[in-house]
C-alpha cells in the first residue's frame, strides 16, 4: 500500500482508535508488542496453532530459518493499529487480523509453535528494518514493486488486493464492477479510483470526496450508490460502519508481499514454499475466512500465484 493510502487508513480507523485504554496507547508507543508467553490469549484454537509445521530437513545449518527456530519466535514488522489485517486488541493484549494471523502461520511452520514479536514499522522505515536486520520478516499490506525489490526481496504475493467496491448493506444492484454503469459512484478525490471505475463502467456517475471518511459518510447518507477504493481500506470501513459491505472481490491488481532480506535466496525459497502449503492446506482460506471473510462477501478468492508478479 502506498504512504497516502497508509496515512488514509491511519486517518478512517482513528477514531476508534482513541477508545483505546491508555495501557493499550503506551504498548503500541514502545514500539512493539509480542505475542510470545506471557500474554493473556483469548480462549479456544486458532488458525496458526493448527497449521502445519515444517520438516527438520527445511530447516538448513546456519540459515535464517534455523536461526529464527533457535531464538524461539519470530520477530514481524507490522502494525498493530490497521482493522482486519494487523490490530492490538486491547482486552486479549493479542494482534489480531489477517496479517497478524499470517505471521503466527509462518512463526508455527519455523519453530513449531506460533510466538511472534511485532515491532512497529510505517512506510518510510520497512526497508531499513529488513536491511539492518531489526526484523526477520514485514506483514503489513506491502505491495510489490520492481522498485521496492531493488532494496528487499519479497516472497509472494500472498494476496492480491486492488479497487473494489463499497455499498450500504442490503442495498443490492450491485455485484459486479459493470453493475456500476448508470449508478452514482463515489471516489476519492485524486485517487486510482476514479480510472478505474471508468475503465470498467464508463456509464457511471462518478462524485469525488476529499478523504475516506468523507466518502463513507457519503455513502452513507445515500449521495451515491457505491464507493469505489482499495479493498484493504474499505475493510477498515466496514469495521467501524457495520450497516456497510464489501462486495465481490478487487477488480485490479495491489499484490502484496512478504518483505525479506535482500539476497538471502534460501529464506524466500523457505516462505514461498510455505505460502504454497497452506493455500493447498485450506490454512490460508480458513485465516481468511476468520478475518478478512468476517466484512467481505462471498468465498475466499484464490491466493496469488507465487511469484506471479514483477518484483516478486
């Protein structure tokens, strides 16, 4: 995701966000939170705890895997404040979401059990803390381009998200990108919304707000049919505006990606071979089913082909 749409969904959740206890606000102002034993979990089994853990034979001498197994958790650049994918739950003390889940995954096929630490990464900061080796691994909606991969390695996709579309639950009409011909669509002042919607409906109406919370407001108030946007934020919004819903999936293309090291060719074979179990497993469908699934309809979409897109 870029630096604008991070601060956008910064901005959509921020609300909420200061109902935060001031015991969770002092967690995520150190600068990382963990996962690891000590901290109460909530009830019942999760995804990670179940999923698959890797054979000794793909844990090679000297390797980042082995390392990462020796020291007993693996350390994830991430966010703790992003709805659905990556979020401090202030009563479980627990990062919930999508990504969060992906890191426990990921942690559980390395060492054998989930235990992650997260430490707090923005945009600006993800590649340097790869490089210098702060973190082992980024889960936090990093989409992958030719120019990111020039200063990290990326294993993926494993997940492809992109403009999708945003309407008042219940509403109906609208199922499908074309379904938007001769309806009011709102978008984001300046944002890849607006092409969008007029590659694939050229009959729409289209009305532009400056920010997301205003266009949800919008929506909202029945100042158009549906919002057009990045699904990754439009989840946010449904979170906080439970009378919304994200219909069909992303209809362009926003891979997102592991970030790695650079140039540590055995560690992005390691993941990208992980990726690919739990998409044959049904680990990855029930991840999503538990986090994104839970504001997006329909079934799981199909994870990305491994290495499908440039960068990758």
């Amino acid at each position: 995701m870029s630096g604008s749409s991070s601060r956008r969904a910064r901005t959509a959740v921020s609300v909420a966000l200061a109902t935060l206890s001031l015991t969770v606000l002092a967690a995520c102002s150190s600068g990382s939170s963990s996962d690891v034993p000590g901290g109460k979990k909530p009830a019942g089994e999760d995804v990670a705890k179940q999923a698959q853990s890797a054979p000794d034979t793909a844990i090679l001498p000297g390797s980042t895997m082995e390392k990462i197994k020796q020291r007993g958790y693996l350390i994830v650049g991430g966010s703790q404040d992003a709805p659905l994918w990556s979020q401090l739950n202030p009563i479980s003390g627990r990062t919930e979401g999508f990504d969060a889940e992906m890191g426990r995954m990921l942690a559980k096929y390395i060492i054998g059990k989930p235990e992650v630490k997260i430490v707090s990464s923005a945009t600006e900061t993800r590649e340097a803390l790869l490089q210098n080796g702060t973190v082992d691994v980024v889960f936090q909606t990093y989409t992958i381009t030719p120019k990111r991969a020039e200063q990290v390695a990326f294993a993926g996709p494993y997940y492809s998200s992109g403009q999708a579309i945003l309407t008042k639950k219940g509403a109906g009409g609208i199922k499908l990108p074309a379904d938007l011909n001769g309806k009011t669509v709102i978008a984001g002042a300046n944002t890849p919304a607006i092409a969008a919607i007029k590659q694939v409906a050229p009959d729409a109406k289209i009305v532009t707000f400056g920010s997301d919370p205003e266009c949800v407001a919008a929506l909202r108030q029945g100042r158009g049919e549906a919002y057009v946007q990045d699904q990754a934020l439009l989840v946010a919004a449904v979170k906080d505006n439970p009378d919304t819903t994200v219909v069909g999936e992303p209809f362009t293309a926003d891979p997102y990606g592991i970030g790695l090291k650079h140039d540590d060719a055995a560690f992005k074979t390691f993941v990208n071979d992980w990726l690919r179990k739990i998409a044959q497993d049904n680990s990855w469908q029930q991840a999503w089913k538990q986090t994104l699934g839970t504001v997006v309809e329909g079934n799981p979409p199909t994870p990305p082909a491994i290495g499908g897109v440039p960068g990758s």
